[in-house]
C-alpha cells in the first residue's frame, strides 16, 4: 500500500550551526538513498519554502490567484515522500526513523483513483 509522508521543516535549522545543519542534511540524504535504492521510496522531494507559494482558490466558477500558502501555519511542509508499505504500521516506524533532531511527519494512506 502506498503512503505520503510529509515532513515539516524543524525549528532544529534555525538553530543549528552550518556544520550541523550539512551533518544532519548528510544524515537525511542517506536515508532517502536506503529507502529509494530498497524500492520503498516512490518519490520524494524536497519544497522550496512556504513564501515561495501561489494558492488558487476557486469560487463561485472562477478563481483568484494569492501569494500565500494554503494555509497560514507556523510549521510549513518542508517535502515529502511517496512510499510503498506493507501496512500503517511499517509506514509509522519508517516514518519514525527519519533523522531529524525535531519536525513532524504526517503519514497518509493514498487513495488510488
């Protein structure tokens, strides 16, 4: 079964030191190499930041374009990954091992079409 993870920026890299942020970015990029190279990771990418995005909200038949994100949130989706799991349960723990210091990771079933 295939799940979404997306993985929010962590106030640990505004905190951190150059050095660290390249050490645990290095740690990241080595768990997107093992999990891609096995087959588990479909896709992932990496977003540019939240001032980067353009919403389109439709209403009443037309649309309106704003220089925002969807959401005004304090936390900002920092990327995401598309993985394929046995069950929730593996989707968890992969999601569980993700090297970052502080973040959240929402896991999601995807819903084929």
């Amino acid at each position: 079964m295939k799940y979404m993870l997306l993985i929010t920026r962590g106030a640990w890299q505004d905190e951190a030191s150059e050095q660290e942020v390249g050490e645990i970015y290095g740690q990241i990029g080595q768990w997107f190499a093992k999990y891609t190279g096995d087959g588990t990771i479909i896709e992932a990418h990496k977003l540019q930041g939240p001032e980067t995005a353009t919403t389109v909200v439709l209403e009443g038949g037309g649309s309106t374009l704003v220089d925002r994100p969807l959401l005004e949130a304090k936390e900002a989706i920092g990327g995401y990954a598309v993985v394929d799991a046995e069950d929730l349960d593996a989707a968890l723990a992969l999601a569980r091992s993700f090297p970052m210091p502080d973040g959240k990771l929402e896991v999601r079933p995807v819903d084929e079409m």
